[in-house]
C-alpha cells in the first residue's frame, strides 16, 4: 500500500484531526483515553479491570458504559495507530474522490475515499485500521497514493449509505415528454460503458443525484466558479455545498447531463428544458434539467421529484387545530374556492394534496391539472400542462369542466383567463382547489382583483384562503435547551411577548452538523364569512381586511411561528430567516 509518508504536510481539513505523531504507538488504550483527556485515570482502570474480568476491549467497556463516544473511542484507536482522525459530521465528503471507486468496492471494503491531501493522496475513511488488503486494492484502482483516515464505525455506515447507496446502480429511464412512460431502461453495466476518460465523469454524475436523493435534496444546483462548477444539494430549503467540479472535468459533466436529459450538448448560448427519471433501489424518481448559459459558464439545475416520498396528509402537515378544522371545512364543500398561497417551495401542492387525500373516497370526480404532476395518486384524474400541444392551465381548465368533475385542482392561477374560468367554476357548482403567489392570506383578495376579477364574483366564490411558509424543524437529537428573552423577541418584531425557555440548532451527524432536519410548516388560515365579503366587496385595502379576518380567530404567520419556537419545535432563528424580522 502507497502511503503518505510522516515529512509530508498535512492538509487543514476541517473535521480532520492529525495524531501527536506518525506510526503505532505502543501505549495502551487506556493510557490514550487519559492523554487524550476523555476520561479519569481512575475510570480508566476501573474499565481494565472490568475488561479483563468480562473478556471484553477496555474501549469496548468504555463505550457501553458511556464514557466514551463512538466517535472518541476513534479518536483514540487513531491515535494509537498515528493515522489521522476523521469526523465525518464535520468534514465536507469531496464526491470526485468518492466516484473513483466504484460502489460494490466500497461496500466490499467498508472504506470510502473521501477526499484529497495536499499532494493528491487520496484520503481513505474506514473504521479497522488493519484492513490493508482494502487499502492497497483502493490504491491500485485509482492509481493513488492512499492516506488512511480513522471514523466511527456508525459514521462509515452512514457515509456508505450516502456515496454508494444500499443496492444496484442507479438506472436511467429514458422518458418521453411526460414522466413515467419509459421507452428504454439502461442497466448499471450499460451506464458505465464508457472509455477511461469518461467512466469517472459518469460515476460522479450518478454519485451526485444519487447521494442527493439519499439526503432528500429537492434541487441539485451546478454553478460555476471561477473556472470550476459548484455542485449544491437544496436540503430543506438551504443550499448545502456538496463538492467542487474542478475545470477540466466541468464540460464532460455538463455534456453528460445534457445527454441523460437528451439535449443539446452542443447548444451552450441558449437555455435549455428536460427531464429523465432515474430508478433508485427499484423506485422511480423524476428530474426535470435547466441548463443556463452564465457569463461564467454553463449553469445546470436539476429538480427532484421523487415518487417515492409517501402522500402526505392533514395529520403531516403541523397546521393548528382551529386553521386545520377551518381549512378541512372549507373542503368537504360542493362549491367554491378554496386557495393556498406562498412563493416558491413553501409547499402549497403539499397541502392540496393533503386535501385531496381526505375527499378521495371513491364517491367524486376529482381532476387535476399541474405543471408538473408531482404525485400520483389512484382514483384522481390528473392531467399535465404541455405548452407545445396547447395544453395551458387555461385551456386545460376549460376542456376539464365539460368532464362533469365534483373537485377540480389547478396547479397554479397565474393569469386572468386562469382565474376567471376558476372563478366560474367555483360558483357552478364544483370544488376548486388552487394556488397562487402571494405574501399571505388577505393578499390574495388583492391579488384575484389586480387580475381583473369583479368584487362580487371573488366575494361569492372563495371560501377559504391558507398562507403557509416552510421551516426547518430542530433535530431532536441536538437540539440544546436555550433561554430566549422578551429584548431579542422585540428586536425581531415581537413587542409584547414575555421571554420563554426554548431550544436552539446544536448539530451531529444524523443532521450534517446543521442542527435540523426535515421541515414544518407555518400557516395562516382566513375562512371567508360575512363581513369578509362586504369588505371585499367595498374594495376595502388588505390591511383592514387582515385586522377584520384576525378579529374573527385567523392566527397570523408570525404567531403560528412563535407558537412552534415555544414548542420547540423549530428555532426564533428559523422563524425570522423564513418570515423576516420585525
């Protein structure tokens, strides 16, 4: 095995910490544990002693006693080999290096290539330090000086799951314009049929989305650098970096992705759409590709649709019990509007969904009109815009009408003939749920009147408006206890509000140091009723309508955020990042 020698300099990594020396160390595990400062010498010799009585390790013994950590106790066995110390909760996993080595390697090893050292050396994560046939096996594959780097074990698990995944490689399904109906599935063997100058481009292309979908990315960003590509995972909301595409390989990745999604690759001055679907474990999972031509360079944005996250329902959702039951009474209507407001990936279709789910049962003719179809979901008819065939919200709207539907749902009102068809609809007799883009709840009315739809016709036909927004939920595993007082809840807009004990982001492995993991959403739910209408019917400005819906029980964003801070169920932090401060 090709090593890197003790003269060479080490790379400033953060998570990776260099032993006080190179080369194995005769000491005991027990006196590592003391200079090290995890614990005691007299814990210490209390575990030998245990250790030898029980016929188990002494750092065996001190990690099921919890003195240690899994992640010490691999500070330690590094420590005593002279290899480097890796945390992987806080080191930033370079997936070039990782697609170097193909999966079933990985697997077989149980040691995953991680990153690069100041001179190239691969950087190589394992848990067992003896394991020297993987090491020289990995050396010999990538042709690379190997610098082996200590984990948790849990840690490597993990890590394996993320880089290589749980099964066969990832199929591509070549798709026509509407998902789901494949022409031709590639197998992994297929994928990969490439020379030696593209095969490592493929792998890395494939580890990207694959380790994206595996983290529940909603987006995969490529954004060039100076020269380089910036490849970024959307994870609840945030734009995570995940690695650096360096120069020379960034038009190989962007032609490869272009060929996956069947554009053109030699098309660089225009943008460009497409779309492919992927299998991953056996599941299909849809993108759809936007290439941007930059002045630094070609931009890619891949955005996950994956089939396999289950239908949400209401339960899902985190609305309060006086906004769920107004918003589930403004459903199990026969007529009328029913909108859910937001920008862009604050879940509206989520919530609609979530709608759905509870009216289909067997008994109405439910159709869907989206763009695109984002669930699946049996007993719903659903229909997908296409611009080239004439099929517009519109157009689709209007056809969907003379289907005799109980419940129609349109993706999104975005124009005036969208909103009149739906407007009509709502008050002949059909259930209309929609979206629309707007700040909050009482904007909405504003917004339907901009469009050129008369007072009395939007007074007559909304039943029910929800704002909602999405925040991070605190991870349950570190979230840390922390006092916020009534001085920082005025700074950010909260004046009269006593300080109260909550819980702020901590960060481990389980949320990639973040101190969050998955999201929650924040709602506003206004239930139209009579001095509602009359106001819209005046034309009356949306902050009189704000203070008339707020005097009739509507809780404002603000407030059902607060109310989640106090249950600790995301972070004042969260709240202000998503809704803005005072």
């Amino acid at each position: 095995m090709t090593t890197l020698s003790a003269s060479e300099p080490e790379a400033p990594q953060r998570g990776l910490t260099a032993p006080t020396q190179r080369g194995f160390s005769s000491r005991l595990i027990g006196d590592v544990v003391v200079d090290l400062g995890f614990a005691s010498r007299e814990v210490v010799d209390a575990a030998v002693n245990v250790a030898r009585t029980t016929g188990r390790t002494t750092g065996r013994v001190l990690l099921e006693s919890g003195v240690l950590t899994a992640d010490q106790l691999s500070r330690v066995v590094a420590e005593r080999q002279g290899l480097d110390h890796v945390d992987l909760s806080a080191f930033e996993v370079d997936l070039r290096a990782a697609s170097l080595v193909a999966p079933e390697v990985v697997r077989r090893y149980q040691s995953v290539p991680i990153g690069f050292g100041d001179n190239q050396d691969l950087l190589v994560a394992l848990a067992e330090p003896s394991n020297v046939i993987g090491m020289d096996d990995i050396s010999l594959i990538t042709g690379r000086r190997v610098r082996p780097v200590i984990a948790a074990p849990e840690d490597i698990e993990l890590l394996i799951q993320r880089v290589a995944g749980g099964g066969d490689p990832m199929d591509i399904v070549e798709d026509d314009d509407d998902f789901g109906s494949p022409e031709d599935v590639l197998d992994g063997a297929e994928l990969l049929d490439a020379n030696d100058e593209e095969g490592p481009v493929v792998r890395l292309v494939h580890s990207i989305i694959h380790q994206a979908i595996e983290r529940g990315a909603s987006d995969i960003h490529f954004a060039p650098t100076e020269g380089d590509l910036r490849a970024q995972f959307r994870i609840d909301g945030v734009l995570v970096t995940s690695t650096k595409v360096p120069r020379a390989v960034v038009p190989s990745l962007v032609s490869r992705i272009k060929i996956m999604a069947d554009l053109d690759i030699a098309e660089r001055r225009a943008p460009q759409d497409g779309r492919l679907t992927v299998r991953i474990d056996g599941k299909p999972v849809d993108l759809r590709v936007v290439t941007l031509p930059l002045v630094g360079g070609e931009s890619v944005v891949m955005r996950i649709l994956d089939r396999r996250s289950g239908m949400p329902s209401l339960d899902d959702l985190g609305m309060p019990s006086t906004a769920r039951a107004r918003f589930e009474g403004a459903c199990e209507r026969s007529h009328g509007a029913v909108l859910v407001t937001g920008p862009t990936g604050s879940g509206k279709t989520t919530s609609l969904y979530a709608a759905l789910r509870k009216l289909n049962q067997g008994d109405l003719s439910i159709l869907t009109i989206e763009d695109p179809v984002e669930y699946r979901m049996d007993g719903v008819k659903q229909m997908q815009v296409n611009v080239k065939a004439g099929v517009t919200f519109a157009t689709g709207l209007r056809s969907m009408l003379r289907a005799d539907p109980d419940v129609v749902m349109v993706g999104e009102i975005r124009d005036h003939e969208t909103a009149q068809i739906g407007v009509e609809a709502a008050l002949t007799g059909h259930l209309l749920l929609s979206t629309l883009h707007c700040n909050d709840a009482p904007t909405a009315i504003a917004r339907l009147l901009e469009m050129g739809i008369e007072p009395f016709l939007v007074a007559s036909a909304l039943e029910c408006v929800v704002a909602q927004r999405l925040a991070r939920r605190l991870c349950e595993n570190c979230r840390q206890p922390m006092k916020i007082s009534a001085e920082i809840l005025r700074s950010v807009g909260f004046p009269n509000v006593q300080g109260f004990d909550s819980y702020g982001p901590g960060g481990c492995g389980r949320c990639g140091a973040t101190g969050y993991r998955g999201r929650v959403g924040l709602y506003e739910v206004m239930a139209m009723n009579e001095p509602l209408r009359a106001l819209v019917l005046q034309r009356a400005p949306t902050s009189q309508i704000a203070e008339a819906a707020r005097a009739e029980g509507m809780v404002r964003l603000r407030e059902d955020g607060l109310e989640k801070v106090r249950a600790g169920v995301t972070s004042l932090a969260e709240v202000v990042r998503v809704l803005g401060g005072a």
